[in-house]
C-alpha cells in the first residue's frame, strides 16, 4: 500500500460538559490511514463521529489527544498560518454545497485563488478551466440560484480543486442530491481522483456511495471505528453488525420478511432448514456452486433471495438460501471449500 | 404660500437631507465597525472574545435606551466642544450620529449573522483569515440586508431630525414647529408632513431597489 495521505494516529475528541457532567466523547481512539490517490469512505450513522473525524483534517475540529498526520504535517499542532497553508492543500465539499449566493459560478470558482492572495490575471484561466472540467461552461456567469442541485455540487468540486489541493474531502457531498444527479456527481469524483491522482476522504450514512467509488472503507460507530479496510474486502466479509446492518440492502439481499418473521435461533426439529448467507467473491464469484452442491452431495437447496453485483469493479454475488438442517454442515464445509463464504442466519421449520 | 415661505420649505428640506446624510454617514463609520465586531467576537466566533462582545453590548444597549430627545439635551456639552455651538445644522449631526450609530451597529450586526454558518466553514477550509471572511464572504453575503437595514436607520434619522428641531437645530422639524405650530400656520405644517412622507417613501423605495439589485438568491430569467 502506498504512503499514507492522511494518518488518524489514536485521535480522541471529548466535549467538555458543563459542571457536573462529564466529557462528551466524539471519538475515541481513532487509528487510520487513508491511503494516497485511494478513494476512502467512512461510513456510520448521523452522531457517529464522522464529520467531527473529517474536520480534523483540514484543522476545523482538532484532536483532544492523538495526531492527524496530513500530507506530512501535524494539523493539531499547526499555528494558523500553517493550518492556514495546510488547507490550500485540502479541498473540501459539503453536504448543502455551501457556496457564496451573491457570488457567480465563476466568482465562486475564484474565491479560494483570491483567498490565497493568486494575482487576477491567473484566476482567469484558471478558473476557466475548472469551469470545464466540471462541464458547467454555459452557466459562468450564473448565480447559485439559478443552478441544480447536481450544477451546484459541481461548482463546489470545482471551487474545491482551485488551489490543485492534493487531498480531497466530501462532507455527505450526494446526501442532498436525487439518485440520478447521485451517480452522476460521484461519477466525477471518480473521474477527478484518477486524472489528478487526487486522494479523497469521504464520510457518508450511505453504503452505496462507498460501493460505486470507495477503494477503502472505515465504519465507524459511537466515536470508534468498528472495521476498516478495502472496500471489497470488507463488503464481502463484513465482521461487524454495524457493517452488516449498512449493507443490508446495499449488497442486494436481505432475508424475506415471511421467513425472518419465522426464523429462530437454534433448530427446533431435525427435519428444519437452516436459513445461510452464501457470500461469492471474486473468481468464485460466477461458479455455479449451487448446482454443484445438489449434483455432487445431493443436498436441495432452496433459494430465497440473491443477488450479483459490482463492487470495485469486481463481482460480488450473495444468496440467501435454506438447507435441510441434517446436511447443513457438510454443505457449508463443501462450499467454504470452493472459496465461498457462509454464514448461518437461523433456523425455519 | 409666499414665496418666501416656499423658499424656507425648500431651505429646511435641504438641510433636513444634509443633517440625515452626513449623520448616515459618520453613523455607518462608526456602527458598521461596531455591528462587525459585535457579530463576530461571540465565543467560538472568528474573533472570540466574549467578554469584549459583552460589555461593547452593554454600551450599545445603553446608548438605544436613551429617548432620542433627552440624548440630544443631555449631550450639548459633548456638541458644543466637538462643534463649537449647540446650534444649528452642523451641531444637530452629532446627538444624531451617536443616536444613530448603535442602531446601525445591531442591524449590521443582525445582518452578519444570518449569514450561513456553513459559509464561514467552507472560507475556512480554503484557508481564509478571519479579515478575508469578513470582507469577502460575511459583508458581500450580508449586503441586501444591510441595504434594507439602514434604509430603515435613514428613516429612524428623519424622524430624529425633525426632533432636533425643537432644540435649535433647523431643518423640517424646525420649520413646522415654529411656523406650523407656533404661529399656527396650517399650510406650512401639511407642507412639512407631506415633504417628510414623500422623503420617507423614496427613501424606503431607493433602499429596497438597491437591495433588490445587490440580492442574487432569486431566480430571475437571465435570458437564455
């Protein structure tokens, strides 16, 4: 893996109280690397500790303990002129856009190049050239205003990239923005963290942001993070329920509710299914085993749920399925065996 | 109406504009620095400094409670040194900027602070001085609402002039108390309150086009 961009090095944030209570801990603990030129998601529920994690890399929130290492500096200890320096490296783009409304797009585009003192006649071409790149060169001169929500995310990523920072941060950037304009505005991101080999941290409540362009994930829950690691690696093999519960519906398949309604933990009669999560991945993950299964143990086996899909660009498949309780054991062992994992979710008569 | 009174209306509206412009002015000198400091020194805030906010507060607070006419007779010590008389047009400007002034300082400072949070975030994160997110984000941002703000101020200030009229300064106030109420001149008392109402509505319909024009958030069809 290459050097670090950004390393979260045992960060703890506590918010002091007034008498009587104790601190609030936003997070604790935190140990992270974001990989450079790497697309980073840190996913977890609103309160979770996210955005207070993202603020810590451009110096808006600072660490009560611990380090955050930023392209080489320690942004905690940082004086306010080099925090100041730091944050021409870091663009950032946020959730509700947060652009200047009596400013035009173009005015808005330049606003970072004036702030670090560039003379005007090098905004112009610059800023002409953001304008292209995020493909908004018929509305220049607009106002916000008059722009979509997709049209106005673009001119915050292009306001973002002005001062050609190396490191990127998405604050729920989509989170206000409908499916479509979704894909589209991470479709750009992608597009800007190849071409410019810009790495990017993003924090998201949403599991498919993190699918359609994260390389690497953290989930993070009550201020810790509760898993990290590739995207695919953890999508596949998610060890932490918090983990499960963001993919539910994001990797296709969750238990029907007429079999979870009746699913219990422990068999009850010989002659019950045992519900499994089959999980496929990577070359396994278009072997027809199931077929294989009934062919070579004679095992039936009912399919209740499923799906194939991409994650990284590399197919992920997930089938829920029931098995006769007796044979439950020989066929997971016969498909752990085949390089796929399984999981038991319970129990049917 | 004589010609002689129509010129005297005319003298007095003249110097009822110089006394609100001037006080306007030196009133937006002083307030807007104020209204700045007063917006942006809150705990947390870009200049915190929580206990300066407070007692610069206390003292604005305390200037807006004086009653204007009781201000302007307490204070003719104050305007006979800086001025050197406590009488007429130029004397009348000072009980009337110090009167004007925090008023202007807490509609700029109401102003400065209805300006999105996030906007000083995002100015932040690009590396912004706090001098540069005053002037380049928090004052632009604010700018129809101050419009608006002191519109309403330079209306406050027509009505103080005419008060000052009663204590030597001159101007409309002056003119309808001596001539329309003194010597019981009907004429001139309506020529007054008419001058004074058409003032008020160019004023007030000046201060919402400027606003309107310097306000970007509504749409408009930009042809195209």
């Amino acid at each position: 893996m290459a050097e670090a961009a950004i390393s979260f090095q045992g960060v703890t944030r506590r918010y002091p109280q007034k008498k009587g209570s104790g601190d609030v801990i936003a997070l604790q603990d935190i140990w992270l690397d974001v990989p450079q030129g790497a697309v980073t998601g840190i996913i977890g529920r609103s309160g979770a500790g996210k955005s207070t994690l993202l603020r810590m890399v451009n110096g808006l929130e600072r660490p009560s303990s611990g380090k955050v290492i930023v392209n080489g500096h320690n942004v905690g200890e940082a004086d306010p002129a080099a925090l100041r320096a730091i944050r021409r490296e870091v663009g950032m783009i946020f959730q509700h856009f947060n652009l200047l409304a009596m400013r035009s797009v173009y005015d808005n585009i330049a606003l970072p190049l004036e702030i670090a003192g560039v003379d005007s006649a090098r905004i112009k071409p610059r800023v002409n050239e953001l304008i292209e790149l995020v493909g908004l060169t018929q509305q220049a001169a607009r106002y916000p205003a008059e722009l979509s929500g997709g049209q106005k995310q673009r001119v915050g990523i292009a306001r973002a990239l002005a001062t050609n920072p190396r490191v990127l941060l998405s604050d729920e950037a989509t989170s206000a923005l409908d499916p479509d304009t979704t894909r589209q505005v991470l479709a750009l991101l992608k597009d800007i963290n190849r071409e410019l080999g810009l790495t990017i941290l993003l924090i998201t409540h949403e599991m498919a942001v993190v699918r359609d362009i994260g390389t690497h994930v953290a989930v993070i829950e009550n201020g810790q993070i509760v898993e990290s690691g590739e995207t695919y690696d953890v999508f596949s093999r998610p060890q932490h329920a918090t983990t499960r519960s963001f993919l539910t519906g994001v990797t296709g398949v969750a238990v029907p509710h007429f079999i979870a309604d009746r699913m219990t933990a422990e068999p009850r009669s010989a002659d019950d299914e045992t519900v499994v999560q089959i999980t496929f991945v990577g070359p396994h993950a278009t072997d027809p085993m199931l077929a294989r299964l009934t062919a070579e143990l004679g095992v039936s086996v009912n399919i209740m749920a499923g799906a194939i899909e991409e994650i990284g660009d590399k197919p992920f498949g997930s089938l829920i399925v029931g098995l006769p309780a007796s044979r439950t054991a020989e066929a997971r062992a016969f498909l752990e065996q085949h390089g796929l994992f399984t999981e038991v979710l319970g129990h049917v008569s | 109406m004589s010609a002689n009174l129509i010129q005297l209306l005319w003298d007095s509206t003249l110097q009822t504009l110089y006394m609100v412009a001037i006080a306007t002015l030196l009133g937006t000198l002083i307030g807007g620095p104020l209204g700045i400091f007063l917006a942006t020194s809150r705990r947390g805030e870009l200049y915190s400094s929580p206990i300066a906010n407070t007692v610069v507060g206390l003292v604005v607070n305390a200037a807006r409670s004086i009653p204007f006419i009781i201000l302007a007779v307490a204070i003719i010590p104050f305007t006979r040194w800086i001025v050197g008389t406590a009488i007429g047009t130029s004397a009348a400007i000072v009980p009337l900027t110090i009167a004007v002034a925090p008023f202007i300082a807490r509609l700029i400072e109401s102003s400065i602070r209805e300006v999105d949070s996030g906007l000083i975030e995002a100015a932040r994160s690009m590396g912004a001085t706090p001098a540069q997110i005053v002037r380049k984000v928090l004052l632009p941002e604010a700018m129809p609402s101050i419009v608006l703000g002191l519109t309403l101020a330079i209306v406050s200030l027509i009505g103080f002039t005419a008060m000052v009229g009663t204590i030597g300064g001159k101007g409309l106030g002056d003119l309808g108390i001596r001539y329309g109420y003194q010597r019981f001149m009907p004429d001139v008392m309506l020529a007054v309150v008419i001058i004074t109402i058409v003032m008020v509505q160019i004023v007030q319909t000046l201060g919402e086009w400027i606003a309107a024009r310097f306000d970007k958030r509504a749409p408009r069809n930009r042809g195209r």
